[in-house]
C-alpha cells in the first residue's frame, strides 16, 4: 500500500494506489486547491503573529492552529480518504487531549503546568480545545515526513517521536513567552530555556510514541489511497508545511520573537528530520 509517508517517487500514469488513473493534473482539482489554499492561509497567520499583540495575537494563535489542522485534515482527505483522516483526528487529538487532562491534574507525564484558559477558548477540564488540534495540526507533516525518510515502521514512529520534540522546542517557548501556560518548576530547563523543565520534552517523546504506533496501525487498517497520478505531487501539502513550521520558526525565533535559544534548539531538532528530508528531496530531483 503506497500513502503519504512514503518517500516521492517518479511520476506516472498510475494512481497512488497502483490503480490506472487518470491524467488530469491534480493541481486543477478543487480537493488538491483546498489543502494547498490551507496552508498559504496557515503561513500568512503565522506571519502576522510577531505583528499582533494582546488579545488579536490570541485570536492570531487560533487562526494559525485552526487553519493548520484544516490544512492536515484536508489533505489526509484528499489522499488516503475521510476514513483515515477522521482516525488520525481521533487517534492525535484524542490522545492529546487525555496527555493534557492528566498532565495538567498529576503533572505526568510533562510536568507541573497550568494553563491561562480563558485566552484559547471554550476548556474541558481546565485544557483549551484548541490544544488537542494543534497536536493534529503539528504532528500530520511530522508523520508523513517520517515516512519519507523510515523504511521501517519502527523507525518511522521514533522518527515521528524526534521530530514532535524538536517542534516543541519552538512551540512551547513561544507559547510560554506569550503566557499561554505557564510551568511549576522555572529552574531546570536546557540552557537558555531553564523556565521549561526537561520533563516536559521526555513526555512530548512518550507520548509521540504512543500516537506514532497507533498510527502505523491505523495506516494498515485504513483504505486505500485516493486516486492521485504523482505521490510526489501528494506529499507538498506535509512538506511545506514541515519545512515552514522547521525553518520559519527558526528565523521567528531568532529575529522577530527574542528567543534565539529556541531558534538553535528547535532548528537542531526539527533538523534530525529535515536534513534527511532535503536529502531524499535532492535524490528525487536527480
């Protein structure tokens, strides 16, 4: 079975499935157009987020989660089905969602943390909703960039797993500088991000982990691929939005948000993914 994860291969007159297809290209049909507006949308809200301040950066921050999960959603639509893609929804978010419950209530597995609830939105259990939806916004291109660079299924899910941690290192910095949610313990952090304790990133890769396997099972379970006559075609959608959130927030971090010692460990960790990513990029176009 061929999906999105799987790294781009030569165009042909076959569909993603191995069935024969059609020769129409997919970038003039409206299911392609839409993840693709998605993500110009996505990166446009994310661009104005340096611009924004006090409650319009909030409502920035809803827009950008909002639009990026719409942008994961549509395009697992497009390419392997509504099926697959409610059961990435329910198999990310779902586990997002009761990792942040019994984190904020125990503190496990991430940390003491609380969060400012009455700026993201409608709360169950004192956690944002907006919360589990960014965890499927962030992690769909994680996975689907894991794919391309791991053969190997368990490969894949530690890949998946690296590289949630590595976009952590950007989102929460970024989140706790704004006050979003804020950490018991301020003193035993990585250097330069002490106010983040390093419990929270081992509980981003447990609970990766977790989402990851289910994953790979939900892939062999899932219908086939849609009809798409390139697989690389159907992988723009998870890469630029992979390289975006990899190098945009790189560059955000740095220059326009103050936190140069997210940009470097961010950077590094979402580069365990990325430089075998642009590596495999580089084959396909020779």
């Amino acid at each position: 079975m061929t999906d999105p994860g799987d790294p781009p291969r030569a165009a042909t007159n076959r569909t993603a499935s191995g069935r024969p297809g059609d020769s129409r290209s997919p970038y003039r049909s409206a299911a392609f157009l839409l993840p693709l507006a998605l993500v110009v949308l996505t990166v446009a809200a994310q661009i104005g987020y340096p611009l924004a301040t006090g409650s319009a950066r909030d409502r920035v921050t809803v827009a950008v989660v909002v639009l990026s999960a719409a942008a994961a959603l549509a395009h697992a639509t497009t390419t392997r089905g509504l099926r697959y893609a409610v059961g990435f929804l329910v198999i990310v978010s779902g586990i997002g969602l009761a990792a942040e419950v019994i984190g904020t209530a125990t503190g496990v597995p991430f940390g003491c943390y609380q969060y400012a609830t009455d700026r993201l939105g409608p709360a169950l259990l004192e956690v944002p909703l907006l919360v589990p939806l960014a965890w499927t916004g962030g992690m769909y291109p994680v996975w689907v960039v894991a794919g391309m660079v791991s053969r190997r299924t368990a490969a894949r899910v530690v890949a998946t797993a690296t590289g949630a941690v590595g976009w952590d290192l950007f989102l929460d910095p970024q989140m706790v500088a704004d006050g979003q949610w804020t950490w018991c313990d301020t003193s035993s952090g990585l250097p330069g991000l002490e106010w983040i304790p390093v419990t929270n990133y081992l509980g981003w890769f447990a609970v990766a982990l977790l989402m990851g396997g289910l994953l790979a099972s939900w892939e062999r379970a899932a219908p086939d691929p849609a009809r798409v006559r390139s697989p690389a075609i159907a992988l723009t959608v998870p890469v630029a939005l992979f390289l975006w959130t990899w190098l945009g927030s790189a560059l955000a971090h740095a220059v326009f948000l103050d936190l140069p010692s997210s940009a470097g460990y961010g950077f590094a960790g979402m580069g365990l993914l990325g430089v075998p990513l642009l590596v495999v990029l580089a084959r396909a176009r020779r």
